[in-house]
C-alpha cells in the first residue's frame, strides 16, 4: 500500500495545490463581492441575491457536466480531462488578481458563473477516478480517505494563508498556485490508463475505427465515433442496483451537509453571537481534526471494519453532531462538537469508495461524476428549504420557540441517509461479482 500511495504521491500534490488555490479566496470573496456591489456598507442585499444566483447556476451547470466529464475521463483519460477544469479555474482568479474594482468583479463574476461549471467538484471527481484505477478494492476506502485528507489539509493551510494576506495578494497567490498545479500535473503525472485497455484512451478529436464493413472485394473499416452519455444513460447507472442506494444516501447526506453549511453560522451568530474571528476558529478546528483523522485514523480501520460500516457510522455520528447543534445551551458547545469531526468525515470516502467497487474499469470516472451531479443537485435544493427554515425559527415569528428546530431537521435528513446505508450492505453483497457497465 505505502508503495502504491508513493507512486501517486504526484495526484495527491496536485489535488493540495489545487484545493489551496480555491480555499484561499473563499475569505476574501465576500469582502469583494461588497465592495464592488455597496461600496462602504455592512449589509448588501444585492450581494446575497447575486452570490445565490451565482451558486443556483453553478449548481445546475455541475449537475449536469459532472457525469459527463467523468465518462470522458474513462474513454480519454484522467490526466487529459484534469487539464481542463485546472487550465479554466485560473482565469477567474487571474481577474481579480489584476483589480478588484467593480468591472473586474463583474468580468469575474462572468468568468467564474461559467467556468465554474466544469471547474467546481470535477478535479476532485477526476481524482477519485484516478486512485481507483491504481488501487485494489480492498485498499480503495484508505486511499479515498488519504486524498480527503489532503483535501482538508489544503483548506487548513489556506485558511490559514489567508488571515495573514492582503485582499490583492490573496488572488495573486491563487493565481500562481493555480498554474503552478497544472504545470505540475502536465509534468510529473501519468496517466492512470493508457494503452491498458485497447482503445481505452484516444485523443479526443480523433475518430476509431472499430466497425467493418464487407463490400464485394474486401473489408473495410468503418469510422465509429465515441459515445457521449445520454440523460437517459445516467439515470440508468443511477437506477443500478446498489448504486442507487449510494446515490440516495449521497443525496440526503448532501442536502444536510448544505443546510448545514447556510444554516450554521447564522444560528451560531442569533443565538451565541459568534463573529467572523469565532467561525474561523471552529472552521481551523474542524479541518485540523478531519485531516489528522483522514489520513491517519480512517487507513487503520478500513480493514478491520470495512467501508459500508464506516459510512453508517460517520452518518449516524453527523446526525448526533446536528442534534447537538439544535440543542445547544452555551457558546462552548459548538467547539466541543468539532471533536466529533474526527468520525463524521468518515461518510464521504468510504461511500466513494463503495461506489467505485460497483463499477468496472471503464466506468470509474462515470460513476464518480454521477455521484458528484447527484450530490451538486442536492446543494442547490438545501438552501432553498433550510435558508428559509433558519430565518423563521430566528425570527420572532416563528411558530414555536426553538431556534435550532432547521439543524434538528437537517439530523433528520441525516438519519435518513444513515438508514439508506444500512441497507446497502446486503445489496453490495448480492452484486459483488457484477460490474456496473452502461
């Protein structure tokens, strides 16, 4: 295992300095955003409805580029396929690297709205798909782990970065990182496929030639051109088995984590009067422990207990921690439940890593890619019923008194996923032997 993880130590560098490149700006963001739109306020109304906008289109472009960009992974493979999102994601930031004044921010609005669409979950995606052609069945669930924990590593250490940048050297930082990574990955990494299978991997403007066709004198090859997934193949993968029960506890789990995400901080601030220096803290915490606990604690219990054990366990500890949340007495609570972080980051790998054991060879990326556009589908429909939920229950027209009644919904979507996922173990064990091909 230790020598397999060294050898693609090069996709683990490039996942770091990608995910660096995008944590980095995150802080900033919203102090551009205002700038540009109401110069010399606190409060912007217009800036909330332009970043929801932004992130519902996102949203939609992800869902639906997210499958594809993973089936042609698998027919062009990942290191070509990772050049893309990588090469788009610098344009954006290059913008506002250069001016943050309000004609830049609208070019990057413009830019990152598009861009985005490719950009947002598919590098990761593609990774994912990389480490499974290289690693075993049985080794999957760690090395999923050992990438989410560089994930969170990167995070920490741009949040990090970025409390000691200023706003204009935070995206010339980004921009530099960005190309740096694609420069790396152009370099040093392989590619995880080629010439395994035949005709695995062409160039992608290319025809095949696949098909003969016998006329009076001799055959004669026919030029095939490589199939592009319908909506119609995509929801039959979906529909496959104990994939579609991966699929529903990544949906559900998905809703809950963004509902967690525009839920939290505003429940944290009504009820504790938390401030920006508070959340970074409990983010800083947060990631520190996923990190350590990904890429130290998850390799060492995969083995003994397996990776659908592993997920029901982190959902049910992720119901717990928004039980918690609901019902939270005093300021301290919330940096007490970042411990549970150590278990909670548990769910996403290993049920990556349950999916990728369900497809065959040549569906890694698009089995990946389905997953993510189920889980981009999920992020635009938890802020439309949780934002909503959050600001009745804050305000004093709420039906009842209890400020954490949102969080307590958001446990019970997660109990939900949680139940799915005991269910997928007697499924996966009746289909073991059978690949999903689509």
């Amino acid at each position: 295992m230790e020598k397999k993880l060294t050898a693609l130590s090069h996709i683990f560098v490039t996942a770091f300095m990608s995910g660096f490149a995008s944590f980095i700006v995150v802080p900033a963001t919203t102090d551009v955003t205002m700038f540009a739109l109401c110069p010399g306020t606190d409060q912007c109304s217009l800036a909330i409805y332009v970043s929801g906008i932004q992130q519902a289109i996102i949203g939609l472009g992800t869902a639906l580029m997210m499958p594809l960009i993973g089936h042609l992974s698998d027919q062009y493979g990942r290191k070509a396929l990772l050049t893309l999102p990588m090469t788009l994601s610098i344009i954006p930031l290059a913008v506002l690297a250069c001016s943050r004044t309000t004609n830049y921010f609208y070019a990057y609005y413009a830019l990152r709205t598009l861009t985005a669409m490719v950009c947002d979950g598919s590098i990761n995606c593609l990774a994912l798909a990389y480490l499974a052609d290289n690693i075993s069945d049985s080794q999957r669930a760690s090395a999923f782990g050992i990438l989410a924990g560089i994930t969170s590593g990167s995070y920490v250490c741009a949040t990090l970065a970025a409390r000691f940048l200023s706003t204009g050297s935070i995206f010339q930082v980004a921009t530099f990182v960005s190309i740096l990574a694609v420069v790396y990955m152009r370099v040093f990494l392989e590619e995880s496929i080629p010439n395994k299978v035949e005709g695995m991997t062409q160039p992608i403007l290319k025809e095949e030639e696949d098909v003969t066709q016998q006329d009076s004198n001799a055959p004669r090859k026919m030029p095939v051109y490589k199939k592009i997934p319908s909506m119609g193949d995509i929801i039959s993968l979906i529909k496959s088995g104990p994939f579609s029960q991966a699929a529903v506890v990544a949906f559900f789990n998905s809703i809950a984590e963004g509902g967690m995400t525009s839920s939290s901080m505003y429940f944290l601030k009504a009820r504790f009067h938390f401030n920006k220096n508070q959340f970074a803290d409990l983010m800083l915490i947060a990631g520190v422990v996923a990190t350590i606990s990904q890429l130290f604690l998850m390799p060492l219990l995969v083995s003994p207990i397996g990776d659908k054990r592993l997920l029901s366990l982190g959902l049910l500890v992720t119901c717990a921690n928004a039980i918690l949340y609901s019902i939270a007495w005093s300021a301290w609570v919330p940096y007490a439940a970042t411990a549970l972080s150590a278990v909670m980051v548990f769910a996403p790998p290993s049920l990556r890593s349950i999916v990728s054991k369900q497809a065959g060879v040549r569906e890694q990326g698009k089995a990946q890619g389905c997953i993510s556009g189920v889980t981009s589908l999920a992020n635009i429909i938890a802020p439309l019923i949780f934002s909503p939920l959050t600001a009745l229950f804050l305000s004093e027209k709420a039906p009842f008194h209890f400020p954490g009644f949102s969080i307590m919904c958001i446990a019970v979507t997660v109990m939900i996923a949680f139940i799915q996922s005991l269910m997928i173990g007697s499924a996966c064990d009746r289909n073991s032997s059978n690949f999903i091909e689509v």
